[in-house]
C-alpha cells in the first residue's frame, strides 16, 4: 500500500525511542475548528505536545513526528495491557507503542468530521497498519486508552471508521 500524501512540517517535541515497536494507532480531536491554531500548538517547543499527523477538515494531512520516534500525546493511558512507563515523570503512558493523529474538530460533538478528513485517515491508518502489522482492533481514540481523562474524539463515527478499514 502507498502511504497517503503528507505534508512535512516537523514538531521539535518528540524523542528518539532506546526500542519502540508500534502496537496501536490513537485517535484525537484537536478541540479547535480550525488548522493554524493546533499544527502552530504541535510545532510549538513550548507546548510539550505532539502527534505523528495532523488532518484538516479538507483532508490536508501534515506529518509532524517521525512514526519511528516518540510523539507526545497520549499522557497517562493504558490499552490491553500496554503501557510503558514515561521516564521523565514515571506516568504510564501510550506514548512509546503508538502513533498519534490529530483530527481538526472542535471536539464539542456537534462539529461534523468531513467524508474529505475521515477518507484520507482511513487512508493513512490503512497504511500504517499494513507497515507496521497493528491489528484494527488497535485502532482506538484517546478516550479509549484514558477514559474519564479524555473524551476525544467526540462524535467520531468509529464504527463506521472502522468498516472504512475492513
């Protein structure tokens, strides 16, 4: 499969892993409508944020960490056992197994995820799956690897996402 295109713009917030194998992929809504304000936030030294991708609401897809190295946007999550400890403050964390995409939404459940966003997120967790052999079923949002800590993406259809992947 053929990676979707992406359009390198590369965040400063990340760090190279000792061993990292890529077991899930994490979805998340950036809580804001629009593009500048969340990839400005993810490429900014002073957030101490990050994700691999970022997608816009008209499919624009920005590709911000390496997938071989650590992005910063899990915070303290578990997934079916996996957790890896974060060492600069000991919170177990998703970080070191998984790769981060952002979503444009405002996150308020009400905002629509555009058919332009989820085809090329569909497109690129395809690929990302196939590239690193991570089962569907490791396909998840932040709220379900930090539940009653994060609740994004809100109002993303993940069943219908996940007959996308099928």
């Amino acid at each position: 499969m053929i990676k979707p295109k992406t359009i390198w713009h590369p965040s400063p917030n990340f760090r190279e892993p000792i061993e990292r194998h890529i077991s899930c992929i994490v979805l998340h809504a950036t809580a804001t409508p629009g593009l500048q304000s969340p990839l400005d936030w993810l490429t900014s030294s002073e957030s101490k944020a990050s994700a691999h991708y970022l997608i816009g609401t008209n499919g624009d897809a920005y590709h911000l960490v390496l997938d071989g190295n650590i992005a910063w946007h899990a915070g303290n999550s578990r997934w079916k056992g996996m957790e890896h400890v974060n060492p600069v403050n000991n919170v177990p964390t998703m970080n070191n197994c998984s790769i981060g995409i952002e979503l444009v939404n405002a996150n308020d459940g009400k905002m629509i995820y555009p058919d332009a966003q989820v085809k090329v997120c569909a497109d690129l967790v395809k690929y990302l799956c196939e590239t690193y052999n991570v089962s569907l079923d490791n396909v998840v949002t932040h709220a379900d690897i930090a539940p009653g800590r994060k609740n994004d993406p809100l109002g993303f259809d993940m069943e219908g996402f996940r007959k996308l992947l099928a």
